[in-house]
C-alpha cells in the first residue's frame, strides 16, 4: 500500500501522527511518502502544488490529508489551490461524509436518538468550480459573482453514487437537500436526474428537502436522516452541523473519492487547521483515525478498517468525556486497543 501523507498546517500535523500511529498497528507494511504542502511551503517558495508533486500523488493508492489553512495566508490561496485544486484535479467526485453518534457520546441535542447518517457531498463541482469574477474592482459599482455549476454528468455520477450507497444500507432511504425554491435551474436538474435514478432503485425511499429546513430537522430530528445527497456548499455547511449533532468536529471523517479509481482518492477529517488550538496537543485526532478507516474501505481492506472502527467506538464508549486526554494520548489509546484487537458487542 503506498501512501502519500500531507500533514498540512495547524493541528493538521498533530492528529496526523496519531492516525498514522494507529495505521501502523493494522497495515505496519504501508510505504507512506510525506509531502511538505502547505503554509509554510507557500511562505518559503511560493508553491502550493508544484505539478511534478501532483504528478508522484497520482502514483499513490491514497492520500492522507491533515488539514490546510493558516492566519498567516491569506484566506482562499491554500483552500483553493492547495485543497480544492488535489480534489478537482483528482476528480473526487463523491465527497463521502458519515455521521454516527457513537454509543456513550453525548450530542448537545436532549434526545437524540440513533443518528446514523452519511452525506453524499458532490465534490467537484457547484459553487466550488471558481467560476466568477470580480468587475469594476475598488469602484462603488463592484461586482462580484460565484455562479454555481450543475453538470448533468456531474450530478448524476453523485446521484447513481449516493443511491448505490442508501440500497447498501438497512433503512434505504435517500434526502435530497437543495433550494430549489429559489435556485431552479439547478434545483430542476437535481430533482430530475434524483427522479431519473430512483427509477433503478424502487427499494429506496425518497425525499426532498429544502436546504433551510434541513438545518431545522438536523437539530429537532437527526434520526430522519439516512443517506444526503446535495451539492458541494450545502453538503460543507450541513456536515459541520451533523459532526455538531454527533459529538463534535474532532469525530467527524471524509473521503474525497473518485470513485472510478482512476485517481487516488483522499481522506481528511471534516475540520480544519483550527488555529485557535494548533500547538497545544489538544485537538481530538479521532476525526483523523476514522479518516484512515475509510480509507482502508477503500482499498478494499475491510477487515482492517473495522478494526479500526471497532477500537474507536470502544474508546468512545469508556472514555472520560470530561477530560479524554490530549491529542497524543488519544492516539496512544486508539493504538493499543487496535493492536489488541478490540472488539465491540
Ligand atoms: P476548523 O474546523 O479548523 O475549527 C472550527 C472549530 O472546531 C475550532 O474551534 C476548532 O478549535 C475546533 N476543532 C477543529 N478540529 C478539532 C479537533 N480535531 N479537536 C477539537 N476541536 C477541533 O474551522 P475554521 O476555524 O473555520 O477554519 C480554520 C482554517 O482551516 C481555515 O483556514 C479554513 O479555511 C481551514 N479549513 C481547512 C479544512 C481542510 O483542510 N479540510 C477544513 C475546514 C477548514
Ligand atoms: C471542508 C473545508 C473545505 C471545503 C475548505 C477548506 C475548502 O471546509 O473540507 O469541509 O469547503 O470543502
Ligand atoms: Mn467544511
């Protein structure tokens, strides 16, 4: 398995290392390669994603990303053509963000049931795609437009995916979050290409609902949810607030997968560099270690990646939530019970 690793920027590097400890348990053979990306390549050198870097990331089977994004750049230059730029380029397509509420978590909602969720964030395409501009730059008259792109190809590929993975799972129940009460182009063309391919898949259920609302039933009823599937901004917005509902950001995992394989897909936490606790050995590196689980799914290694999954919820379950120890002991935790080979009933 060769892996390229990025660790990036703030506590990017931080819950890293200890998803790499515990990747170290279950596949000790990986070959991973680490690449320097980030704010302080960029102040060095000026270089976010040099193309012969891209070019030795393609060669991997999977990339592990920490996260990007510091006070010292400014915002959009590391998002943009660092993050965004390896997701379009590498066509992750399918932005694949679960959100479980693990038994002993406490969510901030009173009752809130068994949420068990995956979003289907479209990834490459919609508010993301950069095309806008700004006109009459530092007039009174500037203009400044983002203009969403749906492709029929592109929606579909999401939509077929999204379908695939609520048919694979016990409630087969699919929600399609939009607005297409105001934004009806786009809205028009994901409602029919959702209709065209429910055709194929009478044993799933479908529903609509506006994007607004979905913040509402996220916080009163988070147990509707089964499978999302929605654009690449709502599916942003939506996956900060069901990591919230679950337990929290540093929980919450995510693969950008292409899911043809032509390109290697990347898995990340959900959050970012959070530079409000960067350096201080606190940030939860949970989201970091699911993060590797899915990306053993993947590859393929199903095994390895419950194991994963098993220890995880094992920690979650016993731990203090008081005080779970740093990002460090965490790590330390998770590995062992990993190495141990946990088990949860
Ligand atoms: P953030 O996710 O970094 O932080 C939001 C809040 O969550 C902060 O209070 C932070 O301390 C907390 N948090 C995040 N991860 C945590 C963890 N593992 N354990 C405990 N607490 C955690 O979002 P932000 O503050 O909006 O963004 C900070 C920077 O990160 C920005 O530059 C942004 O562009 C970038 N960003 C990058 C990614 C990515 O690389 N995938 C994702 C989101 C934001
Ligand atoms: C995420 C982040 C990114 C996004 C940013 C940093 C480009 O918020 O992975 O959720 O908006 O997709
Ligand atoms: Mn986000």
């Amino acid at each position: 398995m060769r892996l390229a690793v990025i660790p990036g920027d703030g506590i990017g590097p931080e819950v890293i290392a200890e998803a790499l400890k515990v990747l170290g348990e279950v596949v000790p053979t990986a070959e991973i390669t680490r690449y320097d990306l980030g704010a302080s390549r960029w102040h060095a050198t000026g270089e976010l994603l040099p193309e012969s870097v891209l070019g030795e990331l393609r060669e991997h089977d999977a990339i592990l990303l920490g996260a990007v994004g510091d006070p010292s750049v400014p915002s959009g230059i590391l998002e943009r053509g660092l993050l965004l730029r390896l997701r379009f380029e590498l066509d992750h397509h399918v932005n694949l963000r679960p959100a479980r509420l693990y038994p002993g978590v406490k969510s901030p909602i009173v009752d809130p049931g068994e949420i068990d969720m995956i979003v289907v964030r479209e990834g490459t395409e919609g508010l993301y795609a950069g095309n806008g501009g700004l006109l009459r730059k530092d007039t009174p008259h500037e203009i400044a437009t983002e203009v969403s792109v749906n492709t029929s190809f592109g929606v579909e590929r999401v939509v077929r995916d999204a379908f695939g993975r609520a048919s694979a799972r016990p409630r087969k129940h699919l929600t399609l979050v939009h607005k297409t009460n105001v934004l009806t182009h786009a809205g028009s063309l994901w409602s029919r290409v959702v209709e065209e391919v429910s055709l194929e898949h009478p044993e799933v259920t479908v529903a609509y609902q506006h994007v607004d609302a979905t913040t509402i039933h996220m916080v009163t009823d988070p147990t509707r949810f089964d499978v999302i599937v929605t654009d690449n901004l709502f599916g942003d917005i939506l996956t900060d607030l069901a990591a919230a509902v679950t337990g929290g950001i540093g929980l919450a995992a995510s693969g950008n997968l292409d899911i043809t394989k032509r390109n290697p897909s990347m898995f990340e936490p959900v959050h970012g560099s959070a530079p409000d606790i960067a350096g201080q050995g606190i940030a939860d590196p949970t989201a970091a270690v699911l993060s590797v689980a899915l990306l053993l799914d993947h590859l393929g290694q199903n095994e390895s990646a419950r194991r994963i999954e098993a220890s995880v919820a094992f920690d979650l379950a016993t731990r203090d939530h008081a005080s779970p120890g740093g990002t460090f002991a965490i790590g330390d935790r998770l590995a062992a019970l990993v190495s141990s080979n946990v088990r949860v009933s």
